[in-house]
C-alpha cells in the first residue's frame, strides 16, 4: 500500500526540538545524568483541593458522560475570576467558551476566521502553535519582529499596508513565551485602533497570567475596546499545574466566541467532568496557593539568573512566566550553543530560533526545576567552560 503524506503535513516536519530530544536520549543511554531545560511544562502539583475534588469525583459513575460545550459552573467560575482580577465583566453565555487546554484554542482559532492565503500576524520569536494553526488553516504567516530596544513589543507602524488588507487575525503574548516580557496598557490600546483601522481580530494568550514576579500583567480584556476586536485564552495548565488535565478558556467578543465554539461542537464533545469542577473550584479559589507559587517561581528566577550572571552571562531578569530568555554571549549563534551546551555541559536549552528568525542569538531556559537543579545547571555550565574566553552583552 502506497500512503502517501498530505501537503499540508510539509509544515510539521521536524525540528530543532527533535534533534535536541534524539541528542539528550543518546546520552542518558549511555548512563550520562541531563538536565532538561527547554521544557515548559510544571514540575510542581495541583494544589491539594484540586487533586481532592477530582479524586472523589471519578468515583461517581454519573460523572462520566459528555460535557459538551462546558458546564455552567465552569463559565461563571471563568466570569467570577475576571470580575475579581481585572475588574471585567462578562456575560457567561455569551463571551466565555471552554478549551480543552488553551493550545486547544490557539491552534483552531485561525481555520474559524481563515481563508487559504489570509495572513495572520504573530510574534517573532513567538509560541510554536501559531505556526502550526496558520499551516492548518491554509494561512500565510506575518511574523512581527520583537526586538529588545522596543522591550519585545511589535511595532504596528512596520507592517505593511499590503499585508494590513490581507490581514484577519493577530496573535499577542504577554507574558510570553519564548519572550518573558509585559505588554503596557499604551501597548494595547494602539494594538486596539490598529486592529480597528484594519479591521483584525486579536487573540491574546494569556497562558502566563497568575506567574508574574514584581509587576502583575495586563489583561487584554481589561483594556477600552479589546471587547470590541478580540479575545483572550488562558490555561490552568501553568497557574495551577494542571498541565495534563487539559483545561483552559476563551473570554471576549462574543461573534468570535460564537464562531470558536460552533467549530468545537464539531470536533470534541466537552472536558471530563470532574476536571472542569476542580478548575472552577481553583478559579474561584481565594487561598494563598498562587502567591506561594509565585514565590517559589520568584526563588528559583533569582537564584538562576543570579548564578549565571556570576559567571559573567549577564541574562536579564524575566518579569514574567516560566522562561529565561537568556542574550548569548557574543560570538554564539544559538544553536550552536545549544548544541555546545549539550554535549560539554549535558544541559538541554532551546536555541532561540527555534521559536522565529528574531530569536536568532538567544537561548530559552525553564525554571521548570528544583534550586538544587538549577544550582547544579550553574556548576556545570562554570565547569563545562563553554564561557571561558568570550565577552558577555
């Protein structure tokens, strides 16, 4: 039989991620002990009334049918969060869908708004799964340059017109990822005429929200008119470390809310019961467990960045998320370093082009790991000596 692959599949080849991933597995067969930094994914639990309520749940045998469109609960826990955090008010019916993570969201966004051929702005270096919902939906990719001297804000005034006519939906990322910066209330409302005078949707991922150290975040929504041009998702998978239970949202303008849902309906049938009671639980939740969790991020942040700039890597401190975006020293190009970093260090980073031509020179570390294992990532890189000799920016 003779399969033979879709067009469309030419896009998901792989990658930088799957050379590192082959690179690192050769050498733990071989007995060599690596440390994984180029994962984002939580290594600590769920809060404890998490894993409670679901662990009595999944006993109930009347708990295990479709939840379809999300339950009722969940949205108002969703419109409850938004009215304690940000002071915004949203109709529960209408302007909040449920997402089977937010990646969910993101990657099925542009096949709602998307001809084959329109563009979609995003950021670059920006989250890989934009690339992948533009490929699906038949779209062209505009990527918008984040650039340090602008603190990793695209410039609006740089897109062309030409692009601007073909244009139907733009991503923003703040915090971000790859990029751990914050967007300002200024940012938004130009971000918001823009797409008024275009007529673009907006898509803000929100995924980093609650993992913020000195100053909190903005969000899209809490801003004059992000209403009326767009939305915002965000996950439990990171404020909660609820990774695996695959649970997020989308809140905003209720047509593109509209649309996002209608195309769901045609592909799942709802999030397991049980996991969408226990993320409204933590939604609506009032511990301290997110200012602990911050603090524990916070630690680890400072005692990394700390450390490395003891060595003379002078890695500017993230305001924001699970990431380190760390400048290269000069002489580096990022994979190379990456590549270096692996094999003299047994250390595995992401080269910052991976995430987009604009991230060419730096390098994404998570701080996805305990002090122990951050201080001993230190040691091996001073041991390692692969900035032995070089001058640092």
């Amino acid at each position: 039989m003779n399969i033979k692959m879709a067009t469309r599949m030419q896009s998901f080849q792989e990658s930088i991620f799957s050379e590192l991933a082959e690179i690192k597995h050769s050498k733990i067969s071989k007995g060599i002990s690596m440390i994984d930094l180029s994962v984002g994914s939580p290594d600590l639990p769920p809060p404890s009334y998490i894993t409670a309520a679901m662990s009595e749940m999944t006993s109930n045998p009347h708990l295990y049918g479709y939840t379809l469109k999300g339950t009722d609960a969940f949205h108002e826990a969703v419109t409850k969060y938004y009215h304690r955090k940000y002071q915004v008010d949203l109709d529960l019916k209408k302007e909040v869908t449920l997402l089977m993570g937010s990646q969910d969201g993101l990657v099925h966004l542009p096949m709602v708004l998307c001809d084959p051929g329109d563009i979609v702005l995003v950021p670059d270096p920006g989250y890989t799964a934009y690339e992948a919902g533009v490929n699906l939906a038949g779209g062209q990719l505009y990527p918008m340059p984040l650039k340090e001297e602008n603190d990793f804000l695209p410039e609006f005034t740089e897109v062309p017109i030409e692009v601007c006519k073909k244009a139907k939906l733009m991503i923003l990322n703040y915090p971000g990822n790859p990029v751990p910066a914050l967007a300002t209330e200024a940012f938004f409302k130009e971000a918001i005429a823009f797409a008024k005078e275009h007529n673009i949707v907006i898509l803000h991922d929100f995924a980093y929200s609650e993992l913020y150290f000195e100053e909190r975040p903005i969000s899209f929504l809490s801003v004059d008119g992000a209403m009326d041009v767009g939305i915002e998702m965000n996950s439990l998978s990171k404020s909660f470390n609820m990774a695996g239970c695959r649970v997020a949202y989308a809140a905003g303008n209720k047509e593109v809310i509209a649309l996002l849902s209608n195309l769901k309906s045609n592909l799942d049938y709802g999030v397991f019961y049980p996991i969408q009671a226990a993320a409204a639980q933590a939604l609506t939740d009032e511990s301290d467990f997110l200012d602990n969790l911050r603090r524990v991020y916070k630690t680890r942040r400072d005692l990394f960045v700390n450390g490395l700039r003891e060595l003379g890597w002078n890695v500017a401190m993230p305001k924001g998320s699970m990431f380190i975006w760390a400048k290269l020293p000069e002489g580096f190009e990022s994979k190379a370093f990456a590549l270096e970093l692996i094999e003299r260090a047994n250390v595995v980073v992401t080269p910052g082009n991976a995430f987009g031509k604009w991230g060419e020179g730096f390098v994404r570390m998570g701080i996805v790991q305990s002090e122990e294992t951050l201080l001993e990532v230190v040691q091996r890189i001073q041991k390692s000596g692969i900035l032995t000799g070089v001058h640092t920016k």
